[in-house]
C-alpha cells in the first residue's frame, strides 16, 4: 500500500473514532461539557467572579487540567476494553489495519476531546470575565496540557488491557477520582499530603502548564516534571503493548 | 487408533488441486491448555472454490480460521495465507473477513464503517458498488447500533467484501438472516466464486454446504475426517434411502436385513438401508404393484451425523 493511502488509513480511523465518541453522550456530557460547567458553578456561586488573579488562574489552570485528564484517561483503555469483549478487537487484528492503527487513533481521539474540553472551559473563563492569561500563556498552557494527557492515555491503556469491558470504566474511576484530589488541582493540600501530589500526573502536568505560561509554583523543578511524565508513558504504554501483544 | 483417511477429491476438482493454494495449514496442531484443539490438521483453500468447514462444536473450525488469520499461532506445523505468513499485513490485504461476533461501532452509519474498512485495502471496491453487491444501499444512512440482528449481519458481510478480496472467511454469516436475506447472500456468494474469490465458510446449515459448497472439509476432534466434493461426501455413507408407492407393511420391512428404518407416510413408504440395491429387488418380488420406485443417496446432513458419529 502506497504511503497516502497508508496515511489516509490513520487518519480515516482517527477521524472516526473521533465521530464515534461525539456521538456517546455518555462520554461527552461528563468529559467534554461538565469540567466547562463545574468551571462556571464554582467562578460565579463560590468565588462570585471576585477572586483574586493568582487564584483565578490557579483555578483555571486545575479545570484545565481536569478537562484533558478525563477524555485521556478513559478515552483509550476502556473502549478498548469493551471492544475486546464485543470481538472487535479480533476482528480489527484480523483485517488489514495498519500497525498501530488503532491504538493511535484512539489516543490522538482522546487528546483531541482533551483539547476541547480545556478549549470550553477557556471560553467559558474569557465569558466569565476576569480571564487571567494572555494569548500567549493560553497557547502555552493549552500546549503543555494536551501533551500531559498523552501519559494519562497510557495509564488509561494499562487498565483497558487488564480489565474486562464492565471493569475498565470502574477501575478507571479508582485512579482518576483520587488523582484529581490528591494532585492539589482545585485547593491546596493538606500538609501531610502535600508531599504526595508527585505520584500523580495531573498534578506534574498542571506544574509544567503552568511554567509554560510563565506562572510556575516552584513546587517542582520542570524537567522532573516531564522526566517523570515520560516515564508514565513509556512505562504504562509498553507494558500495556506488550500485554496486547501477547493476550491480544 | 489410526486417523481415517479423508476422503481425495475425484476428477472434477483435480484441476484446482493443481493450481496454488490460496491458504494452506500443514500438519498444525494446536492445543488450549488440556484442550487439543488441531491435531495434526492439512487443509489448503484452493483459487476460485467455496470450501464448507462443518464439524461439531469444539471440532477445531474457527481455530483452523483463527490460525490463517493470525490471530493464533500453531504449536507445531505451518500456516500459510496468499504464499506469506497471516502475521505479515500485507498477506491479509487480500482477504475479507466476517466473524460470528463482532460488536461494530454502534454510533458510526453503514457508510461510515465500509469507508473505515475500506481504508484498510489497497483498491477497495467503490461505496456504492458493495452497497449494491450486498444489497443493503437502504442501510447505508443508518447507525450501525439501530439494525436488527440480521441486518448487522448483512452489514458485516458488506464489510468483509468491500476490500475486494481473493479470499473471504465466512463465519456462520447466515445466521439470524430470514429466508430473503438469506437466499440473497447465497446468490451473492455465488457471483463472488464466480468472479475468481475463493470462499471458506463455516456453517451449521448443512442445506447450505449442500448448496453452495465446491467442497466440504469435515473435521472433528481437531482431525480432518472427510474432505471432497458434496457427493463425495454423501456417498461415503453407505445408507441409502428407498422411496416407493406399495402395500407393504412397514413393520415387515423393518425386519429385513439391512433395513435401519422404515416408515410409512399415506400409501409412500420410506425406507433406510445399508445394501439398497437388494432391498429394491426384494420390494419389487413382494409387491408386483409397486409403483415409483427411488434410490437415493444419504444427504449431507446424514452423511455429516454418520461421520461425525464415526469419529467420536
């Protein structure tokens, strides 16, 4: 097959894996519509719009990071997971889609979902008033989020490949729920968990949007940041490959 | 205990047994655990033929399938798909596949799965050409998830063609198609053997091997235990049936030598045995009134249970 019809294949199957999952309010209304919705509830009836720039933006910054984080972490592994079950799977193995085909459509999927469910919550934020980052920081910010949901997309491909159809969505919750909390994405920590928060890759990716924009914490140095979000990738996505390679 | 002898095909399909075999499995076995699942299996798909895979359930049909689509790998022997290993893409490029479960995207329309599949293929046949081939053009606009069970299975199986293969895997494909649909795809099936595919389908409807098949492979505990043409197969059973208009007491005949069975349906009796031809003489030296006297070989569907039987 000639290299642009090859290309064409990745794309096609990108293309509709993406129209699959705009057609599943099942994963639209939690992953693209409620972070952009829980943004506006809480800037308007907790902080009455009144808050301070420091604090809009790190509230800003923790919806941001929980709007790439869901469609990441659940947009991969756990149709896979599903698919598995339904025979897809087999049958996508069984006819002649390009290597790695699926599993880059479904990530580049799930990225695309996070850049939008980050891209309704900014707007919501500039309708809202008071939006505190310039073009600049807003593209550097969006940048870095949407590249930090690659490792949750490998964390999120781990638990499809262990985990049956009915199982996948549930263990994926045990992680994501925990992870948004603990990462310190909406209020700071407590003390003793403070320390923590660097398990989680929410909360490196949400340090290194930040530092993007010219707004770093301090927390952590950057290059840890992405040393550690590298290895989530590799880490989880090879493992996970090589599982599906080996029990399919 | 000795493996029977498949049953050699005679000389009509000689001509095909010359030419290159499409898909080949050479002395594969393959086990699941305790489970042998092949033992010691050849079986080679030949160019332009429909071959009907039966066997029991557990008999070793979908991991013979499974093995030439790579999607298992023999414990010993070798799997061949178009002259390549099935593991390499470019070998399963020239095949189409339709499995007996497989949850399509329930939110993508006919349309946009057949591109999606199409894409996969080198020269994919034109939308509305499958559309048309595998006559569900009125499907195309709909969502996958809001057909009925018969109408996804017609969807597959524009799936499995639209990629123009030289050889099709067909997995039960009429099962849950009412009798339309059903005759529709044979004739389409039909078409497709006539233009150069080839065809492995694996059904449970023997009237369908009968109808369609070039050649019946019968497998049972992972062993190829007859492998010919329809009639070949048939006339490996040595019943036959008798069929006639007499007065004879049905129950008699029963106590004839060779008789299995005898029946009686108005004045028509039915009558199964093994030495045809001296129960034939016999009725006609009993009966001078005897009228519309038949012979007929066993069907494929009692020559299926009797060899199966064998085997077990």
């Amino acid at each position: 097959m000639n290299a642009s019809r090859l290309l064409r294949a990745y794309l096609i199957e990108a293309k509709y894996e993406f129209v699959q999952k705009l057609r599943m309010p099942m994963f639209v209304i939690p992953f693209l519509l409620l972070p952009g919705g829980l943004y506006l509830l809480i800037r308007l009836l907790v902080l009455h719009g009144n808050a301070a720039p420091s604090a809009a933006r790190l509230l800003l910054a923790g919806f941001c990071v929980f709007a790439a984080a869901g469609p990441a972490l659940f947009g991969v592994g756990c149709p896979l997971a599903q698919e598995r079950d339904s025979g897809l799977l087999t049958l996508k193995r069984a006819l002649p889609a390009p290597q790695g085909a699926y599993l880059v459509a479904k990530t580049l999927a799930a990225v695309a979902f996070s850049a939008l469910a980050m891209g309704i919550v900014l707007a919501v934020a500039r309708l809202a008033g008071g939006f505190p980052l310039d073009a600049a920081q807003t593209l550097a910010f969006l940048a870095v989020a949407v590249g930090g949901a690659v490792p949750l997309c490998a964390l999120g491909l781990w638990i499809g490949v262990h985990s049956s159809g009915a199982a996948a969505p549930g263990v994926t919750q045990i992680v994501y729920l925990p992870m948004l909390y603990l990462s310190g994405l909406f209020f700071p920590l407590p003390k003793p968990l403070q320390a923590w928060a660097v398990v989680w890759p929410a909360f490196h990716i949400e340090q290194l949007a930040l530092s993007a924009a010219n707004l770093a914490t301090g927390f952590i140095d950057p290059r840890r940041s992405i040393t550690i979000l590298v290895a989530i990738t590799l880490a989880f996505g090879g493992l996970a490959m090589r599982r599906l390679a080996r029990a399919g | 205990m000795s493996d029977p002898e498949p049953i050699q095909p005679s000389s009509p399909t000689q001509p095909m047994q010359r030419a290159a075999a499409l898909a080949e499995l050479k002395a594969v076995h393959k086990r699941f655990g305790a489970t042998v699942a092949l033992a010691g299996l050849s079986l080679q798909v030949r160019p332009g033929e429909l071959l009907a895979l039966l066997g029991p359930n557990g008999a070793g049909k979908s991991t013979a399938i499974a093995l030439w689509l790579g999607l298992t790998q023999p414990d010993s022997g070798t799997v061949r798909l178009l002259g390549r290993s099935p593991l390499e893409v470019e070998s399963r490029r020239g095949v189409g596949v339709m499995m007996q479960e497989a949850g399509l995207a329930a939110e993508l329309r006919v349309r946009e799965l057949l591109d999606l599949t199409a894409s996969y293929y080198p020269a994919p046949l034109p939308l509305e050409e499958v559309l048309a081939l595998t006559r569900t053009a009125a499907l195309g606009a709909r969502r996958y998830g809001k057909l009925s069970g018969g109408e996804k299975r017609q969807v597959q199986f524009a799936l499995a063609v639209c990629g123009r293969p030289r050889l099709l895997f067909l997995d039960e494909p009429t099962v849950g198609l009412d009798v339309q649909a059903r005759e529709a795809m044979w004739r389409t099936l039909r078409d497709l053997v006539a233009s150069g595919c080839s065809i492995v389908l694996t059904t449970h409807y023997l009237e369908e091997a009968q109808t369609l098949a070039d050649r019946v492979a019968v497998l049972a505990h992972g062993r190829l235990i007859a492998c010919g043409t329809v009639d070949e197969i048939r006339s490996v059973v040595a019943r036959k049936e008798i069929r006639c208009s007499s007065a004879l007491d049905a129950a008699e005949i029963c106590r004839w030598p060779s008789v299995l069975h005898a029946a009686r349906n108005g004045n028509r009796l039915q009558i199964t045995a093994t030495d045809a031809e001296e129960i034939a003489r016999r009725l006609l030296a009993a009966d001078l009134q005897l009228r519309d006297l038949e012979i007929r070989h066993a069907g494929l569907s009692e020559a299926f249970t009797e060899l199966t039987k064998e085997a077990a």
